[in-house]
C-alpha cells in the first residue's frame, strides 16, 4: 500500500499541485486560516485515489468542520487523513516549504505516513514499526547531537501562550531558531536531523498524523505540554515538544514545562 500512496501523491503534485504554483489567488476561512483552490484540487484528488487504494472514511483538512468530525467518528477503525498542501501561505507565496500530507490512522494514531516536497523532491514516508526514510535512505540523516545550548529548534511562536513565547523570545535555553510554516515538514526535519528541537502549541490531526509517525520512527521522542504520553488530551489541539535524541528531549521537555 505504501508504494501506492507515494505513487499517488507524486501523481497529485505534478498534475494538480506544480501547476498552479504561484498561479493561484489566496482565500480566507472562516478561522481565519488560508486556502487555495489548489488546496481543493488537490483534496479532490487525493481522496478520490486513496479510496481505489484502501475504501475507509476519509478526512481532509478544507472540509468543513462537521464533516471532518463526522469522518473522525466512523474511521476508529481505519482513516484517512490527508492536508493537500500544508503550508498554504508559503505555497502561495512562493516559499519552498510547502507539502502533501497523507496518512491512514488506526485509533486515532497514524499507522502509515507519507509527506512530500513538491519543490525539494523530499519524500518523507514511515510505516508503523518498518522504518522512516527520506527517498530511500533510513532516517535520521544526521548523527550528531548537540548539547541543548548550541541546539537548532523549530518552534511556532504564534501558537504558545504569551508568557511562553516572551521567555522563549527572550531567554532561549538553544543557540538558533527557525520556523517553516508547515508542520508536516518540520516534523520531518525534526526526524531528519536537521532540526534537534520542535515545539508547536497546538495541531489538529492532518497536522501531526504523518509526522509524528516519521518522528517517531526515526527514533524520536515526543510528549505534550501536560502529559507525558503524547496521544493524551484532546485530538483536535495537541501541542508538542519533541525532539529526534533522547537525553536532549529531556532537557528540552524539563525546560519547556519549567517556563510555561
């Protein structure tokens, strides 16, 4: 099935996603959030394939709230869920970080994942308990693992409390910091290696369904800002502390929940 489903998202970037790059207009929802018609092209197309692949219910990131619920419901047993170009901004923008996202879910946690840079030609895929990789190639890519102060870290500053982000801002326990503007790849990038720590404050699950298995996968640790075990709380706003080396997640974890 996995060979399939990379298949089918090479398929849907190349046909419907690439062309439409920096051709597209955005659009606002009513969260505030933007999306594109390419967004709803590419939803189209993903579902309709997966469903050849594997008939389940199925959840996409532009469907409405009530339908998104309604899929979550019906697929405890096997789901879809799928974000047709995570990082919608940066897509219409022309920024190259930009993705697809597909993952099935068995209980509400992602069994199979796959995410893929149309631009770079980044394909980020994992299996539950097979592996991850990045175009063949095992995950993590880098090795080496930095002492927390001189750690590179992803973190979504918008979406942590204000008295976080002021001490995050301000008194930063790593040396660098970067943000990507879409999860699926800086879950990647965490899995990767290019990243030693990530923090967001809180996702949906076409945000952290394929990333957090490849995360996972690769080795990585993860938890929430409140619990230890990361699929505790509510599905629908999970935050994240994470980190690809073990003792660094700790440092990490400790530092995050000290601050808070």
């Amino acid at each position: 099935m996995l060979e399939k489903i990379i298949e089918v998202v090479s398929d849907v970037a190349e046909r419907v996603i690439m062309p439409r790059y920096l051709q597209v207009g955005r659009q606002i929802k009513s969260d505030g959030s933007f999306f594109t018609e390419a967004d709803i092209a590419a939803q189209i197309a993903l579902l309709d394939a997966l469903q050849k692949i594997r008939p389940a219910p199925a959840m996409g990131e532009e469907m409405t709230e009530p339908e998104q619920l309604e899929q979550w419901e019906k697929g405890k047993e096997g789901l879809w869920s799928v974000d047709p170009i995570d990082g919608t901004s940066n897509f219409f923008n022309g920024l190259p970080y930009f993705a697809i996202s597909v993952a099935f879910m068995e209980q509400g946690r992602g069994v199979l994942g796959v995410i893929y840079n149309p631009i770079t030609k980044e394909m980020f895929y994992a299996t539950k308990g097979g592996g991850a990789f990045l175009n063949g190639t095992p995950l993590p890519i880098k090795k080496y693992v930095p002492v927390l102060k001189s750690a590179t870290a992803n973190v979504d500053l918008k979406r942590l409390d204000r008295a976080l982000a002021a001490k995050v801002a301000a008194y930063p326990p790593y040396a660098s910091q970067r943000n990507y503007g879409a999860c699926a790849l800086e879950w990647c990038y965490t899995a990767a290696g290019y990243l030693d720590l990530y923090l967001h404050g809180g996702q949906k699950p076409w945000d952290y369904a394929a990333g957090s298995l490849i995360l996972d996968e690769a080795g990585g640790s993860m938890c929430g800002f409140e619990h230890d075990d990361y699929w505790e709380g509510s599905p629908w706003q999970r935050s994240v502390i994470a980190a690809l080396d073990p003792g660094l997640f700790v440092q990490w974890r400790d530092w995050v929940r000290e601050n808070r």
